[in-house]
C-alpha cells in the first residue's frame, strides 16, 4: 500500500495517515517490549477507500529494534 496500490483488490484509492497529525488519528496506541512507563508508538497508516483494506506500519525505528530483542514478541517462521 506505500506504493498508493490496495493489495486487495488493486485500486489506486489509498490514503495515508501518520499518526499524531489529526483529529483522525488521535488514538495512539503503544508496542509493548518490556517496559512499564511506555511512550505511544510513532506510526503511519494506509486506508483503501474502495475497499476498506487498513495496513499500519510502526516508524519508529528504535522500537522495532526493541521488538526484536524483546521476549514478549517471537519471530514468524
């Protein structure tokens, strides 16, 4: 979908938000890796509107690299 392409059903209908930049995207939301006193995770999101397919994308590169040394999250072989 970053490409402006829904992976669903091919239309070029996408529209991207980025997290705490509107009213529409005001519910923040945290990737849990451990610690108690989290700030909420920087995020970008992508909306089909012919077919309402969502994906969203954590920005945050720190906290990817907390993901993956995280024992809360395993990898998917």
């Amino acid at each position: 979908m970053k490409d402006g392409l829904c992976p669903k059903c091919n239309s070029r209908t996408v529209y991207k938000g980025e997290a705490y930049k509107g009213v529409v995207l005001s519910s923040q939301f945290t990737v849990f890796t451990g610690g108690i006193h989290l700030p909420p995770t920087p995020y970008v999101s992508y909306i089909c509107t012919t077919c309402g397919y969502f994906e969203i994308y954590v920005t945050d590169q720190k906290r990817l690299a907390e993901v993956s040394n995280s024992s809360h999250w395993t990898k998917d072989l």
